[in-house]
C-alpha cells in the first residue's frame, strides 16, 4: 500500500511540473519559485566545480544546459498555471520570462475567486 500512494504522490507532483492545464494559488507558485532558484543555484555550484577540475568541461556544460532545459520547460508550466489563476492566457508567460523582475509579481497577486475559464480553483 506504502508502494502504490509513494508511486501516486510521484505521478501526481509529475504532472504538476510538466502539465500546462490548470491552475496553481500563489502560495504553491512562491514555494516553487523558491525551490527553483535554489535547485539551479546548487547545480551550478556543483557544475562550476566540475568544469574547474575537470578537463572535459564541454560534456559537464551539456549536462548542464540539458538539466537547464528541463527546468525551464518545468518552470513555465508552473507560470502559465499561475496566470490561469489569474484568469490570463499562459501564452502571457512570454513576457515574464524576457523581464525576469516582474515575476515576483505573481506571489502577491490573489487569484480569480472561484472557476474560471481555466478550471477550478486550486485546493
């Protein structure tokens, strides 16, 4: 049983970081983007270590940018739910990825009170 509700949190924090539909409240975005900017902090820490010890710095910077990608890829999803609480287009995401200062913004604005186009409230 411990197996099967272990498997069922994994597939259900999955399909919060990779799925673009739906909406997240701004308490989960802030914990997110928190986690986020530590997450890439410390992996470039440990990748500036290994390009400076290591002389195959090329494949240590292309782990790096593959690791990059997909948190980028993670990160905008978590966005564009964010902007679905606000009732806004996730396409907006666009903007707040070129002016990285206004995405702090997204911690302090409540979101639409009730369902709105996007889906449900988040719980």
């Amino acid at each position: 049983m411990r197996v099967l509700l272990s498997k069922a949190r994994i597939f259900l924090c999955t399909k919060i970081l990779s799925d673009f539909q739906g909406r997240i409240n701004r308490k989960k975005y802030t914990l997110l983007l928190v986690m986020y900017i530590f997450l890439v902090l410390i992996v470039k820490l440990i990748f500036s270590s290994l390009v400076y010890t290591d002389n195959n710095s090329i494949h240590n910077y292309s782990i790096y940018n593959i690791f990059l990608v997909y948190i980028f890829y993670q990160y905008s999803s978590i966005i564009c739910k964010r902007l679905h609480d606000l009732d806004v287009s996730g396409w907006w995401c666009i903007w707040y990825f070129l002016l990285p200062p206004i995405q702090i913004t997204l911690c302090f604005f409540k979101g639409t009170p009730g369902p709105n186009r996007y889906g449900q409230p988040p719980t």
